[in-house]
C-alpha cells in the first residue's frame, strides 16, 4: 500500500497536527492502495502561513529565474513519468495504457505551455498615460478533482509558479499520490520553501478551510457545479478570487448529411475514453431524423466492440469508475432513463459479464431520448451515450444550448458547416469531428461551468492582479 501520511508545508514533509487516516480503495479491486492523512484546520493554516512568507520573496523573482526553475520542473517530471501513470491507474482506474499516453504526460504538456506563454507574455502596456502591469496576484488555493488528476492540478500549479504566486494544493481524496509524486518533484527541482504546499483532505474539511481563509488570496477549483457553489460561498466572506471550471454536458451535433463513419469515432471516442469520466465528453449526440437509424447501428458497434478489462493489465480497453458512489450514481442515471422511456440499444444497469467485482460500467447506448429526460440534463461521468433526434438545424442548436452548462460542445460534418455554428454554440470549448481542448488554447465555461479559463497566456493572466500607474515617467 502506498503511504503518504504526512503533508508537504514549507518544503518538508511534517506530520499532521489533528488529521484523521484515510484509505484510498482501488476502484478495480475494491481494496485499500493508498493511505493518506485528512489534514485540519491547523494544518491549513501552517501551509497558508509557509505561503505568504514565500510570497513576500518569490513575487520579486524575475521572469528569467521562473523559466529555469519550470524548466527544471520539466526535466524532473519526466523522471517520474512512469510512477504517475502508476499511481494514477491503481487509484481512479485509468487503463495504464491511457495513464501512460496521456494521464501523465498532459501535466507535463501545461508546464510545457506555460514556460511558452511565460516567454511570450507582455507584462506591461502604456494605454494612454498609464502604464499597466501585471504583477503577481498572492497565495493561490487549489482544489483539484480526481477524473484527470495531474492535468487539472498542473494547469494550475504551472501558471500559478509562473505568475509568481505561492500555493496550497489540496488535491482529491480519491487520488492523491500523483499530488505527493508531484511534490517531490517540485522539491527535487528546488523550488524554494513555501511556494508549493501539499494538504491532503476532504472537501468538508480542507476544501472549506482553503475557501474561508482570510490568508487566501485567491481559490482555483476544478469539481462539479453543485461543489463550486460551496467553495464561491465559502469564499465570499473575504472577497477572494474565485476560479472555477465545473461541470459539462456537452453536445455533439451530427450535422445532417455528415459522413457517419468518418466523423463518428473521434467523437464518440470522448464518450469512453478514461471510462466516460472527462468534463467534456461530448454523450449528447443530436441527430438529424434521415440519419437516427445508420448513426444508432454505427454508435451501437461502438459500444459493443469496447472491451472493458483491468487497468493494470496492457491494451485499448477500460477501466473501472472511480468509486462505488460514481457507480450507483451511473447505474441510477441509466434505470431512469429506461424509466422514463428511452430506449436501451446496448449496455444498461449492472457490471459487465465476467464482472464480478470492481466499479465496472458497461458502454452503454439510449435512442429516443428527450431533452427533458434526467439523462439528458444530468452529467454521468461514465460511458454512457444518447441520441435525440432533431428536424432542423435551429431545433439542433437550442436543444444543444438547452443545458445549465456551458464547457464545451462538439460539431460533427463538413468543418467548414461546422466552423459556421460554432459560433451559435454556447459554450468555452467548441470542437470540430474531435473532442479534445488545445493545451496552449483558453480553456473554461460559459454559464454554470465556471469562470476564468486555463492555459496558455490566458491561464497565466488569470493567476495575475493587474495594475494601473498615471504618472509615472515614460
């Protein structure tokens, strides 16, 4: 079993002052893999403390020593490579084969990016008589959550370390040891005491205490809508920055007369890729009434020719969920739709055959689905599709925005029709015959998704406060 039993405050590892153990089960095994240490109140405070003295140095930094120590994060993440895909595949189930080509290495790809932007920014402007500057913002909390572990925590940490801002990581509960992995490498690259903090623990716990206190400057979550409400609450107390990127429900509108078999896969592909549990997953196919039929057998072959298998094991299956409460949910989300009269083309309630246990979802497909049904409304988080038919481009749009939503959506056809709705769409994210962000590009919500965006210069410019200065000499 892994243990990671202490907290990383001030560059060392130090015990936990009235934390609670906990275990991390193995969504495949359903055992313990991992044992951690709830932090408290205290511990939160000792880490906010060890980032605002780090503060006061690390905001004077120059630009050219914050490349060189992201430059040496880089080199030292690429060491660990292998222990996080690891680490990552035992605890939220992600095949290793996924973990390996993507899990991992998308935390290395944003602290690739922000040495880039860093590189590229512009850090002050004369607008008119004033000069305007961005300078570094404070202690930046972090609430990160478990579906794409190190992606969401390095899109934060990156821009944050290069802005010159000091943090306070609390990463989920549910995968934790990529965080602890992460902050070796942080120490082994030497990046100073107190600029990058580790406090395991719960939302309830951790979670409120990074939202409430006052020695926070600002609050970067990443976890569902009805989570980010509790975190802005939390935060409103002392006016701090709050940036979220919650949850999605995206489309994906077939456009009529789209070449199923071309544009289908890559799309349909984020409906099962890391077992259906990205924010962007695009399960909400809409498509024309003249193509239900040919895109329901092309869909439904899909589905079936998935395997779904252990993730330690090598090969292009998938994996678990990620734990039991994800998989009641799933299963809760799939019998109301039969309840409420779709109609089950493949997959359903229950485990795989074969499985007799682990967190396993069968790939499952609903047709005649309406934009009432819970399933259409609700975000699943597993491999689960429907199809809802539409007559004509406007009903396609407005069933596509009719969702509290707003992450991203996808666009299926002729990319140039495509490029043409885009902009109807409302969404941060639209994507076209594919369903993957761009790592250099903004990335962040329309409506109850979020605020702020991530990546690139306009990740970096979020972690920054920006300034005015009249008068001074040109």
């Amino acid at each position: 079993m892994r243990s990671y039993l202490k907290h990383f405050i001030d560059g060392a590892w130090v015990d936990s002052e009235g934390g609670a153990r906990a275990e991390v089960i193995n969504p495949a095994t359903e055992q313990p893999c991992t044992e951690i240490m709830l932090g408290s109140q205290a511990d939160v405070d000792k880490a906010v403390a060890a980032a605002r003295r780090a503060f006061e140095t690390w905001s004077q930094s120059s630009v050219a020593d914050r490349q060189a120590l992201l430059g040496r994060v880089i080199e030292e993440y690429k060491k660990r490579l292998p222990d996080l895909a690891a680490a990552m595949t035992e605890e939220m189930g992600a095949p290793i084969a996924l973990s390996q080509a993507a899990q991992a290495p998308t935390g290395l790809g944003h602290f690739a990016a922000t040495l880039k932007a860093l590189g590229d920014f512009t850090f002050e402007e004369q607008v008119g008589r004033a000069k305007v500057v961005h300078e570094p913002l404070g202690v930046v909390a972090m609430i990160t959550p478990w579906n794409w572990p190190l992606n969401q925590i390095c899109a934060k940490v990156a821009p944050a370390l290069a802005a010159g801002d000091t943090m306070v990581l609390k990463p989920s509960e549910e995968a934790p040891a990529c965080a602890m992995i992460l902050a070796e490498i942080m120490d082994a690259a030497g990046v100073p005491a107190g600029v990058f903090n580790v406090v395991n623990g719960d939302g309830p716990g951790v979670g409120t205490a990074l939202s409430a206190h006052p020695g926070v400057d600002m609050v970067s979550f990443t976890g569902s809508t009805r989570a980010g409400i509790a975190v802005a609450q939390a935060a409103a107390a002392t006016v701090k920055r709050v940036h979220q990127e919650l949850g999605g429900k995206a489309a994906n509108l077939v456009l009529e007369g789209a070449d199923l078999p071309k544009v289908l896969p890559p799309t349909v592909q984020g409906v099962l890729a890391n077992s259906g549990q990205s924010c962007i997953a695009p399960t909400r196919l809409l498509v024309h009434d003249s193509q239900v039929a040919d895109a329901t057998q092309f869909i439904k072959a899909m589905m079936e020719g998935t395997p779904v298998g252990d993730p330690a094991e090598p090969g292009q299956h998938i994996g678990p969920v990620v734990n039991k409460a994800q998989f009641e949910k799933i299963q809760g989300l799939i019998q109301s739709a039969i309840d409420e009269g779709a109609t089950l083309v493949t997959g359903g309630t229950g485990r795989p055959d074969g499985r007799n246990a682990g967190y396993y979802v069968k790939p499952t497909l609903f047709t005649d689905v309406t934009p009432d049904m819970r399933i259409a409304r609700e975000e699943v988080f597993g491999p689960v599709a429907t199809i809802t038919s539409y007559q004509t481009q406007d009903e396609a749009v407005r069933i596509a925005n009719d969702t509290p939503y707003g992450l991203s959506a996808t666009i299926s056809g002729d990319p140039a029709a495509a490029a043409a709705v885009a902009p109807r769409l409302r969404a941060g994210l639209v994507t076209i015959n594919g369903w993957s962000p761009d790592i250099g590009a903004p990335f962040g919500g329309y409506k109850q998704s979020g605020n702020g965006r991530e990546n690139g210069r306009y990740g970096l410019a979020d972690f920054m406060e920006v300034k005015t200065v009249v008068g001074a000499p040109g």
